[in-house]
C-alpha cells in the first residue's frame, strides 16, 4: 500500500495493489485511537477525505485473509 500527497490539493490519496477483496479500512493516530473508518464502497484506490490534524497516522487495510497497515505523515 502507498499513501501520497497531491501538492497540488493538498489531499491525500492510497493505493493497494491485490487481487484479494477489500473489506474495510481505517485510519489510527499514534495513540492507537481510531480516527476514521470506512467499511462502506471500499475501493482498492482513492482520496482520503477526512481532514487530519498535522500528525503521525497508520492506514489499515482489511483484506479478506490478512490486514494491511503503512504509517504516514499529515504536513
């Protein structure tokens, strides 16, 4: 999974690469608390929509035999 910054926009976008199903996703501070699911039109690409305080967050990707997780960086 790779998480990017549109310097452009200023948004932030995710993409996996699998041939496995997505079933959810889900965006933790460094705390471990959750600060955002989605488990509703997962798609294996797109924008992350909530607006994040500037901070260290994780992004979990749950797949259908396995979680996928990469940590980034909100500037």
């Amino acid at each position: 999974m790779i998480i990017y910054k549109d310097h452009s926009s200023d948004h932030y976008y995710y993409s996996i690469s699998t041939d496995k199903n997505v079933y959810g996703k889900v965006i933790y501070d460094v705390t471990g608390k959750e600060v955002w699911q989605n488990s509703e039109n997962v798609e294996k690409k797109g924008i992350i929509i909530q607006h994040l305080e500037s901070s260290i967050y994780y992004m979990a990707i749950f797949l259908e035999d396995s979680i996928v997780s990469t940590p980034f960086a909100v500037y």
